[in-house]
C-alpha cells in the first residue's frame, strides 16, 4: 500500500510542469463611445484613442530587480469624449487624457482582477 501510495505521489509531481516566468497582464477600459487611453505595461507609455470598450494584453516577465525590489508598476488612465473625431490628428498624452469623463478600468494578472476604478487604475507586479 505504501508503496503504490509513493508512486502516485510521484507520478503527480513529475507530471507538473513548472509555473511560468511571466505574467499574463491586461488592462481593460470600459465605456462607449470614444476614448483616449494612456497606459504602462512593459515599457514606454503608451497610447490608444477609439472606441470603447477597449484591452490590451501582454506578458510581463519581471527582472531580478523588480522582483527583489519596489515591482514592476502597471498604470491605465482613461476617459470617454463621445465627440471625439478620430480622422482629426490628436497629440495624446497622460496630459491630454485629463479632458473628459474617466472611464471604467480594470487590472488582471493571470486572470484574476487586481485593480479596479473609475478614470485610473495602478497596480505593482512582485
């Protein structure tokens, strides 16, 4: 019996693949209509202006840095202008996005909901 009881064991545990090096992160922005959306995911700030509701999604794998010190920050401020004409060229910035009604916003990391409000949402990645 206690023989067969280690194989089991065994068996579950050899047939475990390794967790992953990254995380699965993704902002959404909620709302209808057009929006401007500033957002931080792996890098650079970047931008998007059209329609709403709108997501973005990527791997984040953090440094030893990051995961031994202050984290990586994930950041997504967001409005809804219904006017917005999208044809007309737009210089769009966290500066400009601060003209309109916030928008819903929301953080997952590898599925599960971390941040959550209205206009930004910031969360820290470890």
């Amino acid at each position: 019996m206690r023989i067969a009881l280690a194989a089991l064991l065994l068996a579950a545990v050899a047939g475990c693949s390794p967790a992953p090096d990254y995380q699965l992160v993704r902002v959404e922005v909620g709302g209808e209509g057009s929006g401007f959306v500033t957002y931080v995911l792996d890098g650079d700030e970047e931008t998007h202006m059209g329609d709403l509701p709108w997501s973005e999604v990527e791997r984040i794998t953090l440094t030893d840095e990051e995961k031994d010190g202050a984290g990586h920050e994930v950041h997504v401020k967001a409005i809804q202008r219904p006017e917005i004409d999208l044809a007309r060229p737009t210089t769009l910035n966290s500066d400009t996005v601060d003209d309109g009604t916030p928008a819903p916003c929301r953080i997952l990391v590898d599925g599960k909901e971390v941040a959550k409000g209205t206009g930004t949402c910031t969360y820290t990645l470890r």
